[in-house]
C-alpha cells in the first residue's frame, strides 16, 4: 500500500512542477524579503520611539542585534556545542 | 439546570465510559466531554466550592477564580483540540489516559488544599506515561521508565516538602508559600521538576519526542503548564525564578539548532517558552503575571498546533528527522499553512498571539530595570524564530526534496490545526479578549509603533541571518547523532551503578553461596546422615571385641546395626539402649 502511494507519488512528482520547483520564484520570493528589510530599516526613523532602556533607542538596534544574536547562536551551536556533546545515534543501546 | 460539578468528575467519568461506547457515536461522545465541561466551567462563579472533609482536614475541590479560571478555560479548550485531533485512534487506552490527564490537570488547578492537589499533580504522571508507552517501540519503553522515576522522585520531594509544610504551619491551604523553610524549598522543587527547570529539564525533551502524534498534543499543554500554574499560585516574585527563567529561555535554542528530530526541536522550544513564564513569576508584578499567564495560555495553543504539523507529517510518512523530510509543502500545503501560523506565532510576529503576551514579560523585565534579563530573553525571542518558526517549517516543508508525495493530513486533524491556528491569529490581532481573562487588570497596549517595528526589525534580520548562514553553507546540517544533554548523568550514571552493582553485590552473592550453600550445608547434611550411627559403632565395636566377635560376624554387626539406623528399623529395645546411653554420655561430659 505504502510501497504503491510512493510510486504513484513520484510520478506525480515527475508530471507536476510545484511553486518553488521553478527558480524564478525562489528569486522573487528572496527579492520580496530582502526589499522588506530595507523598508523596516527606512521606516524608523519615522518613528516617535520611547525606550525603556538608552541602546532601545539608538537607530536600528533591534535589527543589528537579532541578526547578530542568530549569528552567535549558529556559531555556537554548530563549533562549539555539537563537537562536546554530538555521539553516534546507538550512543546509549 | 443541575448544580454545576468539578470539572475533573467530567473527564474522569467520561474517561471511565469510554471503552463501553462503540461504533460512530465514540468520536461524538469523545468530542462531548470537553464541550460539556466546558459549559459547566462557565456555570461555576468565583468562589470557593466543593469541600470535603478528610480525617482533620478540609479538601477544596473548586478554589475558583481568575488564575485557575483561565488555566480552566485554555485546558477544555486544548482537550477538545487534542481529542479532536485524536479521533482516528482506535485504541482506547489512548483515549482514556488523555482523559484522565487533562482531568488531573483540572483537579489541580481547583484544587484549593495541597493535599488533593498532590493527589492530581501524581496522577498527571500516571496518567500521562501510558501517552508516551502507547508507542510501542524500545524507545518509548526507555523513555517512559526514565519518564517515571525522574517524576517519582520530583513528587517526592514535593510530597515531603508538603508534610514538613503542613507539620510547620498546621495549614494545608494552597495560596502564597514563599521560599521560607526546607518545606516550601522542597515544594519549589517539585514545581520546577516538572516546569523543566535546566538540568532537570531532560524527562521532557526524552519522552516527549517518544510519544504517540496524538500523546504528544496532549503532553505539550499539561504537566508543564500546571507546573506554571502552581508556581504562579506559590512562589510570585521570588527572585531565584528570574534567573531560572532566563537560562530556560536561553539554552535550549543552542541545542535546537542542532537537533534533528523535529519533535525534539519543539521539545526544546517548550522549554524556551516556558522559561519566559517562569521569568515572568519571578519578576511578580501584576504585569509580569499577567504575560507569564497570557503566555501559557497562547503557548498551549501554537505548542499544540506545531506539534499537531509535525505529528501529521509523522502520521503520513511514518518520518521525523530533518534529514528524512524536505519539499513536503507540495502535497501538505494546509498542514504546512497551520505549521507556519505556529511559527508566526511562537516567534511572536505582530497578528499573531505570541506578540500580545511575550512581550508583557519583555517589558515588565525592563519596567524593573533587569538589563542582562532583557538582553537574554531579546536573545531568546530572535533565538526562538531562527529554530521554532524558520528550521521547522523550512526542514520539514521546503529545503531540499525528499521526493515524498504524501497525502494531506486526513479531515479532523486539519480540523484541530485549523482552530488551534485560528485561535492564535484571532488572540494576536484582538488581545482585548484575552486581557480581560488576566488576572489583573490589563494597561498593556501590545499594538505601538515602536514596538510592532522593533519586533518585526528582530525577527526578520534574523531571518535573514538564517537565509545567508544557510546560502553559505554554515548553518549545521542536519545529521542523525543523538546529542548529550544532562540526561547523560543518570542515563550513563544509572548504567554505572548498575555495573558496579552488579560486580560486587553478585560477587558477594556468589562467595557466599559458596561457602554456605555449597560448603557448610553440604557438610553438615553429610555429618548429620550419620553422625548418630557412627557415635554409636564407636561405642558398640568396643562392646563387641570384647565380647570376643572378630572378623566378618563383627563386619556384619556392624553393617547391621548402622543400616538399622540410617532407615530407622532398630529394634525397640536397642533405641531405647542407644538413648539411654546417649543420656549418660550426656551426663558424663556435662
């Protein structure tokens, strides 16, 4: 049953383009994302901020820091923590 | 209408009747218990009812008001989602332990005493490990077991913490305890035992992940939350849960990033979330309570509805890792929607519920001026969207192809994911609802400029960050390893004790049997078969040569006699001798 819903499954692949199998779009859709981030970055300083704290205030403190914080995370979490504590699959059988 | 009852009699008995209802109507009456006990919550008014009394005391079965309300609200509401999503589950051992433990986790939270709160906050863990054996498979064997003790050992020390308590104080009212005495530190620590505090946290991303698609739904709402609950009854404003809460919100997003079962993913980023509640206790203030609440009542919803994409794709392919899924989006495309609403709303885009109640915890953090707190949980929430709301969706619904064409998810799944998502986006775009659940009185304004470009600034430049790390080929590939967490201590730790057990108890075992069962008993068996006939030749022989027999007549006497003995056919008459001279003897030597 399995074995036949994969089969027919991969011909359906085969006859069927889907959105993202077609390049152009993953291009518009990148393209899309990155002029949104320009905008977010314009339009602060349309803003009347009022910060808890000083750095809240400093232009454009929230998009520096989430992408550094995901910077850091990755880095970490690939060099430093996956070599201490990654072990084979069968580590406790 | 009839007096309303306590919510947990509903789910018990309704628990109870499952395995007599057959056929179509099972789905019907399944579906009706939550609907039922939700409509006799709403009949109940503030207040406290239901009291019992038991030897010196009074049980409280109904403390109602606006905390245990709202924890009474979202967990009819996540019941009925989860049974929803459950409905092709024909076994009905299922469906009974996902009854009896949501009605344990409404038996705990009207509890008004800490004694039938204890009752229930035990059999959530009972009730719940059948959820995680349902699977059938070693693993979830394992992680059951490990699930048990670890919990065991938490309702002990809760357990103890309570009777020093009530020894202390003479009360068993459950209100405000406070870290004051060893009783109340081993209350704390039976809460945050099962709030998955770091380090104690691995009970929940072992078993979790082991569960059945269905158990897990059900798994992801309760221990956990009530945990929240209990702690937020008890302990506001103790300071030790700010720090507590920071760190659970920071390090699971390292471990993540790096996980490869998805379902673990999320078992990770429910430590996240359930960090930023805890925080939110700790800081105490009517505002960080009421995010810390607000939080648990949104993170039940998009929890539960990730959990629900990922255990849909797991239903269809029978797959979980990331390096197995891929292109799913193709033949899932609903499943996929409802997977990236819960994203959207874990990550706390604006419109969608974690915006509304995260950041009442961000800002009560800088309403007391805690920089390093708020610079963690910032980390947190940016951390948050790179794993929960970018590498699940992406790894299991688009990356690269893993020429999977499933199926969509069947009807009533959808159906659970649909509300659950619709439930999120209506919170995030119309919080007012919610608010006016809080425990206190909201001022909070979620929706200020700043605030919605500041928080969609973070989220989309770590997107970014995640789409350049993964276009360079840094971002970590998904691998199948298993990664050590603090589990490997009793895991490993166990296995040690039992190796060293092992050696030297059976060793001793083993001398012993030796030396006693083997040595001496044997010995003195083989003394005591003839140790009479022997004593008494040694006098008869001497009779004997002297009365002049020699030879083979004194050989056969001799044989005579001690085969006599050894089956018991003397003569009276010599038995009687044997004694009496045994009796001399006696009185000779003494």
């Amino acid at each position: 049953m399995k074995e036949q819903n994969q089969q027919s499954s991969i011909n359906n692949h085969q006859s069927k383009p889907y959105l993202f199998d077609k390049p152009k779009n993953v291009k518009i859709l990148l393209r899309c994302f990155y002029c949104s981030l320009l905008v977010l970055l314009i339009i602060e300083f349309f803003l009347h901020k009022h910060p808890h704290f000083a750095w809240e205030g400093w232009p454009e403190f929230y998009a520096v820091y989430g992408f550094v914080a995901c910077v850091v995370l990755v880095v970490v979490a690939k060099y430093i923590l996956r070599p201490l504590v990654k072990r084979r699959e069968d580590y406790y059988d | 209408m009839t007096d309303p009852v306590p919510p947990v009699i509903i789910f018990m008995v309704g628990a109870l009747l499952v395995p007599f209802i057959k056929g179509r109507w099972k789905s019907a009456f399944l579906l009706a218990i939550p609907v039922v006990g939700f409509i006799n919550l709403i009949s109940i008014g503030e207040g406290t009812h239901w009291v019992v009394g038991f030897l010196d005391y009074r049980l409280v079965f109904g403390r109602v008001d606006r905390l245990s309300l709202l924890f009474g609200y979202i967990f009819h509401i996540i019941a009925f989602i989860a049974i929803l999503y459950s409905l092709h589950v024909k076994e009905n051992l299922q469906h009974i332990a996902g009854l009896v433990y949501a009605g344990s986790a409404l038996g705990a939270i009207f509890a008004g005493e800490l004694l039938s709160f204890f009752v229930f906050w035990e059999m959530l863990t009972v009730s719940s490990i059948f959820l995680i054996w349902a699977r059938r498979t070693n693993a979830a064997l394992g992680a059951g077991f490990r699930y048990l003790l670890v919990h065991a050992t938490g309702g002990l020390c809760l357990l103890a913490g309570i009777v020093l308590h009530v020894n202390q104080t003479g009360s068993i009212e459950f209100g405000y305890l406070g870290l004051n005495g060893l009783g109340t530190y081993l209350i704390f620590f039976g809460f945050g035992l099962n709030c998955a505090w770091p380090i104690l946290h691995t009970w929940l991303t072992d078993a979790y992940p082991e569960a059945t698609i269905t158990g897990t739904i059900f798994l992801s709402a309760f221990t956990t939350k009530v945990a929240v609950y209990a702690l937020a009854r008890a302990f506001p404003g103790t300071e030790a849960l700010i720090w507590i809460g920071a760190i659970m919100t920071g390090f699971p997003i390292f471990y993540a990033v790096i996980e490869n079962d998805l379902r673990r993913v999320l078992a990770y980023s429910l430590i996240n979330q359930v960090g930023f509640m805890v925080c939110g206790i700790g800081i105490g203030t009517a505002l960080a309570i009421n995010g810390a609440v607000c939080h648990a009542f949104n993170d039940i919803l998009f929890k539960a509805l990730l959990f629900m994409s990922m255990g849909a794709i797991m239903y269809r392919t029978g797959k979980i890792n990331g390096t197995d899924l891929g292109g799913l989006y193709r033949t899932m495309p609903l499943t996929c929607v409802f997977c990236m609403v819960g994203a959207a709303s874990i990550s706390a885009f604006p419109f969608f519920s974690g915006f509304v109640s995260k950041s009442m915890v961000m800002d009560a953090a800088a309403g007391g001026h805690m920089r390093i707190i708020w610079f963690i949980l910032l980390f947190a929430s940016a951390g948050v969207f790179h794993h929960a709301g970018i590498k699940i969706p992406y790894f299991a619904f688009f990356s690269h192809d893993s020429g999977m064409r499933p199926k969509e998810a069947p009807i009533h799944m959808l159906l659970a994911m649909g509300i659950a998502a619709f439930l999120s986006v209506f919170i995030g775009s119309f919080p007012g609802a919610l608010y006016s659940l809080l425990p206190y009185p909201v001022e909070y304004v979620p929706y200020t400029a700043p605030h919605v470009v500041g928080q969609t600034q973070l989220l989309f430049f770590s997107a970014l960050a995640f789409t350049l790390l993964l276009l360079s080929g840094i971002y970590p590939a998904e691998m199948r390893c298993i990664n050590l967490d603090a589990d490997w201590f009793y895991r490993k730790g166990g296995r040690l004790f039992f190796h060293v057990m092992d050696r030297t108890l059976n060793k001793i075992n083993r001398v012993c049997e030796r030396v006693f069962v083997g040595g001496i008993t044997g010995s003195l068996a083989r003394i005591s078969k003839d140790v009479v006939p022997r004593f008494i030749l040694l006098g008869m022989v001497s009779f004997w040569i002297l009365t002049g027999s020699r030879g083979e007549v004194l050989q056969m006497k001799k044989m005579n006699v001690y085969n006599d003995f050894l089956k018991g056919t003397l003569p009276v008459g010599i038995g009687a001798g044997v004694a009496g001279f045994f009796i001399v003897l006696l009185f000779v030597l003494s």
